[in-house]
C-alpha cells in the first residue's frame, strides 16, 4: 500500500468530510477484514488523481476531434481512399472521446459512492462487492456474481 503524504490527506478530509466515519460502515465479504481508513484513503485518491487525468486527456480529445471535424473538407481533390481514411481517424477519435467519457462518469460516481458511504455495496443486490475487487477495480458497482449475471443477459 502506497504512503499518501499529508497533502494529499488533508484533501480527502477536505473532500470526504465523513469519511472516517463512513469507513467504518462499508460492507465486506465474508471471510474479509473490514476496510480500514489508509485502504479507502488510498482508493479515494487514487480515483480524485486518474478523475483530474481523464478530465484533462478528455479537454485534449474533444479538441482534436474539433479539429478533425473542423478540417475534414478541406481536402480539395482528395480521392475516395483520402475521405475514408480520415473518416476512419474521426470514428476511432470518436470513440476514445466516449470511451474516456465513460470512464470519467464511473469515476465520478464512485467517488460519490465514497462520499455518500455507499462505497463497496452491490447496486443490483445490495450485499458487498467484495474489498479485492475494488481494490483491483474501484469503479465497480455490482460484485463479481451480480456482473456475471448482467453479462449473461
């Protein structure tokens, strides 16, 4: 577990007022130790960093997909081959535009979870997630058996 400096704890306490608190109430599976609050600190940075991150690699996509789309006539003369191509570099830009809107979107909610004590509880059966999962995954909402059942459907 990395050691988090004393900045960066004063802006969780800044951040998670409640969280001291909270910690203490997030469910565990059984058989797990419950959460300690260096374990929940050192996720809920973990998600304010890679949060701030996507925010700025997103300013930076939606921009070159603005300038794709702002230069994608001025092709004069181009050939069928050239409108592809650079319809294809627009689709791929488009999708990592969504896919990082996305991720941001489960970062923040999981963030919400922590600020809300709600962290850690299946939103489809309201039992743990389960403190390995989230330690290796900690935007996930549902544990490993409610996913298995989303994906089968």
């Amino acid at each position: 577990m990395a050691k988090l400096s004393t900045t960066t704890r004063a802006a969780l306490r800044e951040q998670f007022p409640n969280l001291a608190r909270d910690v203490a109430t997030f469910p565990v599976r059984e058989g797990e130790d419950p959460w300690t609050l260096e374990e929940v600190e050192e996720l809920a940075a973990f998600l304010l960093e890679d949060k701030a991150r996507l925010e700025a690699e997103l300013a930076q996509a939606d921009q070159d997909l603005s300038d794709l789309l702002r230069n994608s006539g001025d092709g004069a003369g181009d050939d069928q081959a050239d409108y592809g191509s650079s319809a294809l570099e627009r689709e791929q830009e488009l999708t990592l535009v969504n896919n990082m809107r996305d991720l941001l979107a489960q970062t923040t909610h999981a963030i919400e979870r922590i600020r809300g004590g709600t962290y850690a509880t299946c939103e489809m059966t309201g039992l743990p997630i389960g403190k390995a999962r989230l330690q290796a995954f900690p935007r996930a909402t549902l544990s490993v058996e409610a996913k298995a059942r989303e994906e089968r459907r």
